[in-house]
C-alpha cells in the first residue's frame, strides 16, 4: 500500500479547481441555450391546453346550443308572501 504523497494531494487538488471553473465556463455558455429549450416547451405545453379547453368550451356550448329550446313563456313571478320585519328586542 502506498501512502499519498503532498505532491499527489497538490495535482488532485488542481485537478478538481480546474474541472470546476470548467465546468462554470461551459454553463455559462450553455446556460441561455438551455434556458430557451425549457421556454419554448413551457410555451408548447400551454398552447396545448389552451387548445384543449378551446375544443372542450366549444363543444359544450354547441350542444348546449343543440339542446336548448327557445321558450316563448316570460317566466313567473314568484309570489310575494310579504314584507320582511326586523324585529329589536327590548328589554
């Protein structure tokens, strides 16, 4: 078994700063491109539903429209049982 050496530790240690700035660099350039492909999924899936709720409103208001008849009756009035009194207590 061999022990680790300061020079080992030193190269590892260099190793992992170098990967990390890297890595910093590399997302700072794939950062915006990324960004922009979760926009534009984002803006496919709401077209999406919006479509659906579209088709869905219109197929209930077509045959709510189909199922509706045209009444020539003016609705009733309900009948008036009287006057609503507010009564005080009194002591």
């Amino acid at each position: 078994m061999e022990t680790a050496s300061f020079t080992g530790l030193l190269r590892t240690l260099l190793w992992i700063v170098f990967i990390y700035y890297v890595l910093k660099f590399l997302m700072r350039l794939l950062a915006p491109y990324l960004f922009q492909q979760v926009v534009k999924k984002a803006e496919q899936n709401f077209k999406q539903q919006q479509q659906q709720y579209q088709q869905n409103y219109q197929e209930q208001y077509s045959q709510q429209n189909q199922q509706s008849k045209p009444k020539n009756e003016m609705p009733r009035e309900k009948k008036k049982v009287g006057e609503y009194i507010d009564f005080e207590e009194i002591k």
